[in-house]
C-alpha cells in the first residue's frame, strides 16, 4: 500500500517485495453500444487488449504529417526545449513530447475523430491528452525498448489512479518485421505486474533511454508468453494501433536503414484524471505527464477545418 | 593493394581510402551438374547468395544438438578454454568456437552428407572447416550484430584470398521474426564492400562482440537495400540456411524470452587456403580461423556410425 493519503492503491508496485502478478481490478472496456467500433470489434479489444486498423489515414495525410514533423525537428530555435529529446552523440531529433501543444496540425490530429471517437466510445467518457509525442525511431541503431506497461510507470509516477488510459500510435512509416515494430503480449493486459525496486529521484531522465525499474522480472514475461504469444504492430504508414495502457509491450532494435516514425497519444479518461504520485515523488514534468485535463472536442478530419 | 607479396589482392579493404562497392571477380558457384541440389536451387543460390531447407534436421536429432550443447555449456572446466565466449555479466555461455573440435557429435555434424554434399557441390570441391561454433543467443537481452560481409573480415584479418566459401546455420530454436533472425540482402554478395579504417590489433576480442571497422557506411547500405530488399531466415528449429561468405547479413536484437540458437559451420574450398593476412596482422587464433585444412569426408547422418 502506498503512502499516498488521499487514494486507495489498487496497484501497489516499486516495493521492496518482490514482483508479482496482481488481478486488474478494472474493467478494461466501458461501452455497450456499436458506435464506432463493432461488437466484435469491442470483444477483440476486450480479450486482447489492442486492436490495428490498417490505413486509417491515407497517404497524403501521412505526407502532410510527415512534413510537419521534418519542419519541426529541424527548427534550431525549438531544440534546447526539454520537449525535444535528442540522439546522445548529435543533435538530431528524437522524440518530440508535448508535440499536440507545439504544433496546430498535431493538435487537430489527436482530435481527429476518425480515432477519437473509437477511444471515447472504448473508455465511455470524454478524454483528454495524458501525454503525446512523435517518435523519428531511425534506421541502423534503433534502440530497443524492453518489455514494459505504461501504466504501471504512469499509476506510480504520475498518479494515474486507475486503467483507464488508451494509447494511440499513428504509423508514419511502414512498419515491416524488421525495423522493430512495437511487440505486444495479447492478454497480458488483464494481469497487473506489480515491480520489484524502488523509483529513484528524476527517474524519467533515465527511463525514457532505458527503462530498467518498472520492467517485469523474466519468469512473469515467460509466464505471459507462454499463455498468450507475441503479437507485432506490423503495416504500412497511416496504419494505427489502439492499445490498452496496462499491456505488455516493448520493441525490439533495428538496424536496417528503415527508419519507424510514428505519432503516438495517450488519451485518459476524464473519469480517472491524476493525484499525487503513488511512489510518494514528485510528478514527472507536464509535458510527459499532462495536468490539463480539459476534454478533447473532435474535428472531422485533422486537414480540414469542421 | 595490400602488403602481401606472395597474393594478389583483389579485395583491398581497411584502407585509409573511403568505402566503396568493387565488383566481385570471383564465381559463386562452381557446379554444372545436379547432384544434391537441382538447377533450380543452385541458380537461386547463384543470384540471391542464400538457400533456405526447412527442416532439414528432424525434431528428434535437433534434441541431440541440443542436449549436447546443454553438456559442453554448463561444463565448468571448459569454460576457462578461450574457444568459450562467456556473457559479459556472468559465467553463462554465449558462443563455443571450435565446436567441431571439442564435440564429437557436432564433429560428426558438419560432415553430415545432407549438408556437407550441398556445399561441396556449390564450391565444386572438397572443403574443410575454416570456423565452427554454437551460439545461445539468449532471449530478453540478445545483441544485434550489425550489417557485415563475412569473408571482408576473413580476407583481410585471416587470409582467405578468394570467395569460395560458404556458411551454414542450422537452426537449434524456432527463428521467429520477433527473436532477431539472421537478415541478409539478396543479391549482396555480387559486390564487394572495401572498408574504411585501419584494423586494430586483436580486433577479434573486440568484433566478436561489436563489429565496427570492416562495416559499411550507411549510404551503401542503403543504395543495396534499395536495390534488392531484406529477407530473414525464420523456421522451426531443424532448418538449415546455406550462405554465400560475401553476402551482407546482420541481425536485430531479441528481447523476447525466446532464445536463438544454432550451430555455424564455415565451409572454405581446399582451393581457396589461407595465406598471410591481407591487414598485414598475424592472423586470428586458430579456433577463429584454422589453419587445418585436411578435407572432410562425409558421413550419412550425424547420429549413426556409417
């Protein structure tokens, strides 16, 4: 149990115990009615907790978000903001966090109600903007992400109370099987690993090269894998991925010259806004873990005004 | 031109010249006839460099391997010999050089006649082992190998002075496209890639871990992977893949809890012996490089006594 005075701590993790599989006590799925998405679609979602639409912007949206994203990462004067995260050993571009509050056709994009409406209908409420970036993931030394659940960072170091947070990647580029497509355990989202260590001080300035506190120990990813398998985000630009915010996931390097590029939003529901941290740390920094809880409104397309 | 007085070199490479794509000057078949292989499959070798069987080895004989390796691995008064290449962190073993001499079932391996017919046939001799090893590949944490040319590092660091070699991986695990399979560019193994940078000394301590120098630059890769494409050797333990010792492979990482391990036979013509080293170095140790090169004779299967 946390130290945390205000929130019951359904999801106690970065103790001194050792890890553990602990049951969702969430649902993972808030609606009944056939909105956007099929019944089938909602059950697929429920069980496996992702679901991948293949082409839901056409290319000429992805060009147009493509050249959006060349503009910013080459704009001098916004690179020593600490929403731009930079490869180590120059000064190109990374990621941009932050990226719906830094650029107007970003902004649009994550109202785009094309994937809105599909996660408001998901979570049952209105949503808001947890946190966004775009990730420039280039060819010939990608690195490797290890197997982790957002919410397992964002209950503990943010204060995301419950799981009720969907994310959202938008493809930028092809992703192939050998340019490190993002892996998940089908499933495992039903299970809460609770993780071994303590969080220590600014852990996100580390955490976000390499994630080593909050990872589950081998034999639960063994365990997870054995009773489900592996499941890659594969498919060309402008195809996305909605996955639930406790799924293991990770990806693995890639050192072919395609780079993977993509647009990822993490939508929490109005319902379940942050407290105070659950590791009893100070929050992380707004721009990765967002205190503007104002409700998205949906454009119809992120290109055009309504 | 190298140093080398008693060899021409027709590779030059680990020069102080910038990298650049020569033609290669040698054959990559050397066979008219169709005895193992149909005119089919030697013309795909001929063109792509590669050749993939599916279960060529069965379930059964894979568990030989397997348990074989099993032994020689947790054999603690083996792991001091330098032929054992341990994990950085522990006492575990990564790779086993020289296999072929310390096991006489994976002696009996790689003159097993339904692999060691099918090279003889493509090289159009006799052939003798140039290196042998097993690799665990481990799973969660298993390293990339970067993009390289096998025989650029055999010709300049131990002497090959032509391609007429081929390499065999027989699959001891599934190869999935999650857990890092071997990539190769069809079609590489037609150009040669002269490498920038003079060679270090013992470069192998190093290049076994990391390869750096004897690695193309990026615009080169690129201008193959345009040309051609990537293709990944997947399939269930058992399978087999023949390749071509010039042709441009690499592997991603593996961060999924499946391991990938096989066992590596390098097949040189007796036509193609080793001479001094093109770097002007002395040459690898012989459990990387050997020095014997008494032709194999075949034996009908690994398991049983002829």
């Amino acid at each position: 149990m946390s130290d945390n005075k205000t929130e019951m701590d359904f999801y106690p993790t970065r103790t001194s115990s050792k890890s553990s599989v602990l049951p969702r006590t969430d649902p993972v799925t808030y609606c009944d009615s056939c909105d956007e998405l099929t019944k089938d679609q909602v059950e697929f979602f429920e069980k496996n907790g992702y679901i991948i639409f293949e082409n839901l912007f056409s290319s000429d949206e992805v060009g147009k978000l493509f050249d959006e994203l060349t503009l910013l990462s080459n704009d001098e004067t916004k690179k020593d903001m600490p929403q731009f995260i930079l490869e180590e050993t120059q000064r190109d571009v990374r990621s941009i966090f932050e990226v719906h509050k830094i650029s107007t056709l970003y902004n649009r994009l994550c109202r785009d109600k094309r994937i809105l409406k599909i996660v408001q209908q998901l979570l049952g409420s209105k949503v808001y903007i947890h946190q966004s970036r775009v990730n420039l993931k280039p060819g010939f030394d990608g690195k490797e992400f290890y197997w982790h659940s957002d919410f397992e960072t964002w209950h503990s170091e943010d204060g995301m109370p419950n799981m009720r947070a969907i994310s959202c990647s938008i493809s930028l580029t092809k992703n192939y099987e050998f340019n490190g497509p993002l892996m998940v355990i089908p499933g495992s989202h039903k299970d809460f690993v609770s993780c071994s260590g303590k969080t220590p001080d600014d852990h996100y300035k580390q955490s976000l090269k390499r994630q080593e506190i909050g990872t589950p120990p081998k034999e639960i990813l063994e365990q997870m894998v054995e009773k489900s398998k592996i499941v890659s985000a594969k498919g060309s630009a402008g195809s996305v991925i909605f996955f639930d915010c406790n799924i293991m996931h990770g990806s693995n390097g890639n050192i072919t010259p395609y780079p993977r590029s993509n647009a990822f939003f993490v939508y929490n529901s109005i319902c379940n806004t942050l407290v105070e941290p659950f590791c009893g740390l100070k929050p992380r920094p707004n721009y990765i873990a967002s205190h503007d809880f104002n409700p998205l409104e949906s454009v119809d397309s992120f290109l055009h005004s309504k």
